[in-house]
C-alpha cells in the first residue's frame, strides 16, 4: 500500500513539475473519453425512452403503413413512395375481416396547422391528426377531461375535438374548463369533447401540440390527397396467438389490398420489436460517431503522454541512477514508471467519465428522454484509459529501465 500511495505521489509530482504538458494531456484524454462517453449516455438514454414510449403501445400491437417508420436512404426509396396509400375504405375493410381475434385503430396526422378561438390563435405548428374510436384504447394517448371519440362520432363525421395541452394554453389562457368550446381549425369549426393527458417533449419536440379529430372528419376536411395515407395499429391481448394473428392479418391485408400470390407486399408490417431494433441501429451511427472521435482523441494523448513520460524520464535520470545503485531492480523501475502514466490517463478517464455522463445525462433531459447511466460505457471507458496509459507508458518506462546505474549518476 505504501508503494502504490508513493507512485501515485510521484504520479502528480510529474503533472505538477509539467503542468503545461499535463493540462494539455489530460485535456486530450478528457475529451476524447468525454466523446465516447457522452455518446453512449446519450443514446442509452434516447433508447431507452423511445423503448419506454414503444412498450406503451402494447408487448401484441403491430403497425401496419404505407411506408417504413425509420427508412436509412437508398434505391428501395421510390418502391416506398410509389406505393398505393392505405384508404379509410382498406381501413374498414380489414377491420371487418379481423374483428374476432384483433382490433384495429386507423389515423392519419399532418403538422403546420393553425388553431383559433375567438381573437386568440396559435403558432402554425399544431399537429392534426385524424383518429377513429379505438385509437385511445390502442395507442398511449389517455384522456384527462372529457371523453374520447365513439364510434358514432366516426360514423355521423362529427365535428369533435381533443385538444392537447399546449393548444389549450394558447387559445384559452383563462379558462380552466374547456370542455364545450369551439376551435377552428382551417376555417372549419370543432368542439372540444375532450382533453388529452400530458405526456411532455420527447427528442425535443412536444407531444401536447396537437389536436385529434374523427378520423372521418380529417379526411373530409383537411387532408389532400397524400394525407389520406393512415397508419393502421392492430392489437390483440392473446399472446399464445401473436405469431398467427401477425400473419392472418398479413394475409388479410394483401387480400385488402387486391395483392397477387406471386407480388410483394405494398405495405410495411412492423412490430414494436423491429421498430426498436430499427431505431437502436440509427442511433447506433451516433455511438459510432462519438467512440471513433474519442479514439482520435485518445491517440493524439497517447502520444502526449509517451512525450511527457520521456521528458520527465530525463529530468529524473540522476534520480534512476541512485535507484539502481542502492538495489532497485529493472522491473521495478518499469512498473514504477508504467504505473506513474496509468495514473495519468486514469486520472483524465474519470474526468472524461464524468462530463461526459452528467453532459449526456443533461442534453438527454433537455430533449425530453430520461436520465440514464450507461454502465456499460463507463466500464469501456475506464478500460481504455488504462490500455492508453500501459501503451503510453512502455517505452518511456522501458528507456528508464535500460539506463545505465554509472552513466544515471554522471547525468547532469
């Protein structure tokens, strides 16, 4: 114990005789284990609130679109927009066809609305989305005052509304019950049946800024013809059947869609799975990001430390000489000096780990996700460091030990 406390003492006796080369070497690992750090953080944090947001939806729920959720660019892009958009009348359709084992909830939305009540309006930012009656027992959307839409509404294209909370704030400053009012949206007025329950920012955008309408009233009103493309959630609560219900809907929805035996579906089935392992690879090229810069990082002090290590070798050659000369073996002039380099780089680590935890910790809940410690990235982080100061310290501490005793003492 009492040689580990003295090479950690001559550790921060070679920092503070350097401190320029220091500052400047710890700084490199500090950002570079910051980087890598942060990114991992970050995106623990973003994946495990997008997971939280998805598993809402229901462990036996599908989605089924016109387009993939999450698309990553290439050739397969215009196949997706080529596609045929899935109608209110496909919608009905297939929800006849599997009402005895699944439900199905059909919607559409478009943002870039303006919402008015009286002489007060809002930002031309609101989200309109369209949904039928059973949207609020598939989806996570809960109702605070109020009621929900019936399956009346839908049928009679009633002019209804439930509003978000950020919409009530705009246009209703004063008011505490809402329920009753009219809205105009595009001209066209609603009442307000119902209040959604707040649910805050998720990656930085708001999720009260919208109002839900009839699914029937969007599409008469407001949607052109693109936006009548809805995204169909089917849910069922018997999990021995989900295997079978996926692919009796599958078949459904082809048949739906007027689809040959031998054509590929024009149509995106995605589970609650596949779309978290769809987002965990997108946000996977932001850990990449984050490591491979660190690493830049990370080599540019490796060498900054071998630097330092050698200058500091010099200056304590004299030092070495007496080491030797009263008895001090080769390998413990190695691990003294290894050891000195590994404390160095640790030292930058455990700065590097702590920014970059509480820094992705901080821009996770500015963006609306929860705050996560990945402990996985901590533990990678810290065995880099320590790689770094084994690999930076070898030839410094090899040098050292490879001095000669009698020409140690003469150095001046």
């Amino acid at each position: 114990m009492e040689k580990l406390l003295d090479i950690i003492y001559q550790a921060f006796d070679s920092i503070r005789t350097q401190k320029l080369r220091a500052f400047f070497t710890l700084l490199s690992i500090t950002i570079g284990v910051f980087a890598i750090t942060f990114s991992g953080s970050l995106v623990n944090s973003i994946d495990n609130t997008v997971n939280n947001q998805i598993e809402s939806l229901g462990r036996y729920s599908f989605f089924i679109t016109r387009m993939p959720a999450i698309q990553m660019g290439g050739h397969d892009w215009w196949k997706y927009r080529n596609r045929p958009v899935i109608t209110f009348r496909q919608y009905l359709d297939l929800q006849e066809r599997v009402q005895d084992y699944a439900v199905v909830s059909g919607s559409a939305k478009s943002g870039g609305f303006k919402i008015k009540s009286g002489n007060l309006e809002t930002d031309p930012d609101v989200i309109v989305a369209g949904a039928d009656h059973n949207y609020f027992t598939i989806s996570d959307a809960e109702i605070l005052d109020g009621r929900p839409f019936l399956q009346s509404d839908i049928e009679y294209n009633n002019d209804f509304a439930v509003v978000g909370r950020d919409v009530i704030v705009k246009i209703f400053p004063k008011d505490e019950n809402v329920i009753g009012k009219n809205i105009k949206i595009n001209n066209k007025s609603f009442t307000i049946i119902g209040t959604l329950k707040p649910k805050g920012a998720l990656l930085g955008q708001s999720q009260d800024n919208v109002v839900l309408i009839p699914i029937s009233s969007y599409l008469t009103y407001l949607s052109s013809e693109w936006e009548q493309d809805l995204t169909l959630i089917v849910r069922t609560d018997d999990p021995i059947s989900f295997s079978y219900i996926l692919d009796e809907t599958i078949g459904q929805m082809r048949i739906v869609r007027n689809l040959k035996p031998w054509q590929e579906n024009n149509f995106e089935v995605q589970t609650n799975e596949s779309l978290s392992d769809q987002f965990s690879s997108l946000t996977g090229y932001l850990t990449y990001f984050g490591v491979f810069s660190g690493l830049i990082a990370l080599i540019a002090a490796g060498v900054g430390i071998a630097n330092i290590m050698l200058i500091t070798i010099k200056e304590r050659t004299r030092e070495i000489g007496i080491r030797k000369a009263v008895g001090a073996k080769k390998r413990w002039i190695l691990v003294q000096f290894i050891s000195e380099t590994i404390v160095l780089t640790m030292l930058g680590g455990l700065m590097g780990i702590i920014l970059g935890v509480f820094g992705g910790g901080l821009l996770g809940i500015a963006l609306g996700t929860s705050f996560s410690i990945s402990t996985k990235w901590v533990l990678i982080s810290l065995i880099i460091s320590l790689i770094l100061g084994l690999l930076s310290g070898v030839l410094p501490a090899m040098r050292a030990a490879s001095l000669d005793p009698v020409e140690a003492l003469r150095y001046e």
